[in-house]
C-alpha cells in the first residue's frame, strides 16, 4: 500500500516549500504570508522507487475565526487520511503554544510522527532541536526545506519500512480500422481532467464539494477563498476523473496583491492542463466582459467546455427569462456548448453536468477516416461554393485530421490561403452538425498546393526578346505623342 504522508505545522514554517521540494514541482504556492495555504493540496512522489503520497496543508494555530477555522478543519482532515505525519516547527520563532497545541492533538489521534526543526540554516541543529525537546516527540531531525538540508535522511527515516514497486511492462496493440477511432493517451489513462473555472465569488468551491460529495475544500462566503489549483481524483461509476478547483479570475486592473497574480497564473494553467472546462456563471450577476475575456481564453487553449448557470434557485421566472435572454445575446459564440441551470449549494442540476462533460470529452479525442471528412467538405463545397478571387475560383480538394483535442482539420485545395473568415465559419458549422459535435470547439486549417514553376525562371528565345523590345519602343512613343498632345 502507498503510504499517505500530511504535512502539518504553524502558518509560515515551510510546509508548502517542502511539499514544492519533494513532489519536484511548484505546484504550492510558496510566499512570505501566512496562511497562503487554505486547501488540502495533494501530491505523489517517489524516494528512490518508493511511491508516496504527500498532502499539503493550511496552517493550525487553535485560535482560528472565521475562514481560518475552515483551514484549520481541512489540517485535521488530512491528518486523518495520513499514515505518517510530518511536523513542522520554525528553529528561528522557537517553541510556541500553538506547537504545544498540535502536539498534544497528534498524540490523541495516536499518529506516527515525524517532529521537523525547519529553516536550520546557519544554526547549530543540536540546539535547535533541544529547543523543542518539550513537545516529547521520539523522531526529531534538523532540515531546511528551502536548501534541502536534511531531506534525505528524513525520507530515508520515513520510508524505512516501505518495499520499492516493481517496474511494469506494458505492450501496446495497434488497431486499424476506418470508424471512428478514440486515441488513448494521457486522457484515458488518468480520466477526465475537468477544471471549474471562473470570476471570484461564483460559488467554484461550493460546486466541487457537491460533486464531491464532502467538504474537501474550503467554502466561505468571501471572495478569493480559493488561492491554488487543487486536483482531486475520483471516481464515478467505474470511471475516473480529475475535478480542478481553481481560485477566482478578476479583471487585470483590480490585482494588487502577488498572491493573486500567482492564482491567477495557476488558474491559466489548470485550464490548459484540463480536458473539459466547466465556465461557472453567476446567475445573479449576468455575463460581465471579464467573463468573456475567461472564456475566450479557454477557447483560444482549445479545451472543451460546459456552461454552469450558478444560484439558479429562488429567482422569479421573469428574471430567468431575462438572464436566458441575455445568455443567448453574450454567448452566441459559443453556442455548441451545453448550459446547465444549477444550484451548487442545493445540488438541483449538478448531476446533468456529468453527461454534457463526457459528451463534450468524447467530441473532442474523436478521430474520423480521411474519405468521411473529404466527403464532408466535398457536400459543403457543393451546396455552397466558396468565392472567386482575382477571377478564378478557389477550390478545395480533400480534407484530413491533423489533431485532436480539439478537432483539427486540415483542408487541402488552391488559393486555400483567401479563404474568407465566414466561408471558413461556414465549413466549421458543417462538420458540427454531420458529426454531431458538442461541447468542443473545431479547428480548421489550410494547406495550398506548391507551384512546380514557382522558383524557375522563363527564358526568352533571341525573336521574344526582340519583340519584347519593339513592343517597349512601342509603347513609350504613345506615351510621348499623348504628352505632346496635352501640350
């Protein structure tokens, strides 16, 4: 069994900067700010071919209010879930009471803990750890998170019992056929990598813990609860999935603080990680420009996509009337993504939401046979044929799959690059509607054929020379006999 290991301490005394250094990734938010940490963050790691898994933790301190009591809740959480917990203290602060506290609660839950003496850096680690001798932990090891001191003897102590995994092997079997093929890769190993996106405040969080099922991150009614991407693997009906609650995207101009700037930096990059996106939706507020300027980003990276009409209940028809109205005005372009009306906090609707995100999945990992596409594009070329340019007509010969996730499709034809923006519209609502795609957005690109005489030059016989030089005598006589005319 893969051991779970928690992370747990004070605000500010290393633990996301440990977590950063043994998952090797920068998946933590690291700042000098306590409290960056609010969820329980999870990581997988390997010790020299023993699999582990870490959990990242927010800061306990016993005197939590407010969302600090919400942070402090998740802690306890993930020290449940833990086989061995790791025990954070600042060798600089020294001994604190809320140290004191932590201890004393781990010895209740009858945990095996490790007691870390952090940021040992130019001190005497002997001292620093007879500092904390008080909180009567057996293990206690001197490290520096930020400098990798101590790590591999803390490991070592940690994993001792733990056998290495035997490397698999694997063999892959080629399929061929002229249907419609789904291509396996990172997608169908792992799941469905689903990130809930939006403005802050929109109820994100609250609509992972319905789906959830628990409280797994924390929800109060503030915006910017959520600081980091959390990736939470589940499953549902035998199949897996990867649900992504990302913290709140405002408008540029009202980020002040760094540790905005680096949540939104980390939203940006849970959307392009994710297979399907989930655009959340304040029913209440309505479509503002940020939202697009979000959605249009999520376009722009190519990921498929689900509208969620959040706080659905307990308006009056007449105003849902009007939020659908306004809906249909502001996201036309978007129109082949299903919209669901939801209530996070009740769970009315959430359950829908899971039919459209595989649909939408399933649409966008599809390859089809080259003849399937050319027939496709050889009916829409037929029924509307695309314009003339310079006199002659542009013409468009075959058509093939250059990629998915999303759709690429990549047309072969002359003066492909003249191809007016609403013909090329016209030919991505074609193949939607013949190949009943919904929920991805469709990529086309054109390819021209090369000019065998493009780089040759004509050479003239000794006669076209000289008739091109009479006909250039010619031709400035008439222009001097006009001058003189005019004159």
């Amino acid at each position: 069994m893969v051991p779970v290991i928690a992370l747990v301490g004070r605000p500010n005394v290393g633990k996301s900067t440990l977590f950063n250094r043994l998952t090797r990734s920068r998946d933590a938010i690291v700042g000098d700010i306590p409290g960056l940490t609010r969820d329980r963050q999870y990581g997988t790691a390997k010790w020299q071919g023993r699999d582990y898994i870490l959990i990242d933790t927010g800061g306990i301190s016993g005197d939590e209010e407010g969302i600090d009591a919400k942070m402090a809740e998740q802690s306890l959480l993930a020290i449940e879930e833990a086989d061995i917990v790791f025990f954070l203290v600042d060798a600089r602060d020294g001994l604190c009471p809320a140290d004191e506290h932590i201890a004393a609660h781990l010895r209740k839950r009858d945990k095996r803990t490790l007691l870390l003496v952090n940021k040992t850096d130019n001190l005497d680690v002997e001292v620093a750890r007879a500092e904390f001798s008080p909180l009567a932990v057996a293990e206690t090891l001197g490290v520096s998170a930020a400098h990798g001191r101590g790590i591999q003897q803390l490991m070592e102590s940690a994993l001792a019992g733990v056998e290495p995994e035997p490397e698999e092997e694997f063999e892959i079997e080629l399929i061929e056929g002229e249907d419609p093929v789904r291509i396996p890769g990172p997608s169908e190993q792992d799941g469905i990598k689903i990130a809930i996106i939006g403005r802050p405040n929109v109820g994100k969080s609250t609509l992972v813990n319905r789906i959830l099922g628990e409280e797994r991150v924390v929800v109060y009614d503030q915006p910017g609860t959520t600081r980091d991407s959390i990736y939470i693997p589940f499953e549902r009906e035998e199949r897996k999935y990867t649900l992504i609650d990302t913290a709140g995207v405002r408008r540029r101009g009202r980020i002040h603080e760094d540790v905005e700037k680096f949540s939104v930096v980390k939203t940006l990059q849970a959307i392009k990680d994710a297979n399907v996106v989930i655009f959340v939706v304040d029913a209440r507020e309505g479509i503002v420009e940020h939202d697009l300027s979000l959605l249009g980003f999520a376009l722009e990276a190519g990921k498929a996509l689900v509208m969620a009409v959040n706080k659905w209940d307990g308006m009056q028809p007449s105003e849902r009337d009007y939020v659908k109205t306004e809906l249909e005005r502001r996201l036309y372009f978007v129109g082949f993504a299903d919209i669901h009306f939801i209530s996070a906090l009740h769970g009315t609707g959430v359950g829908h939401l899971y039919r459209s995100v595989e649909q939408a999945f399933t649409a966008a990992i599809t390859r089809w046979p080259t003849n399937k596409l050319t027939n496709i594009l050889l009916g829409a070329v037929q029924e509307h044929q695309p314009p003339m340019i310079n006199g002659r007509r542009i013409k468009l010969r075959y058509a093939h799959m250059g990629g998915a996730n999303p759709p690429l499709i990549i047309i072969h034809g002359n003066q492909t690059g003249a191809v007016p923006k609403g013909y090329v519209r016209y030919l991505e609502n074609t193949y939607r509607r013949v190949l009943n795609l919904v929920g991805t957005p469709i990529r086309i690109e054109f390819k021209g054929g090369d000019n065998p005489y493009a780089d040759k030059k004509n050479k003239l016989s000794e006669r076209q020379v000289n008739k091109k030089k009479r006909l250039m005598t010619r031709k400035k006589e008439m222009e001097y006999r006009k001058k003189r005319q005019k004159k």
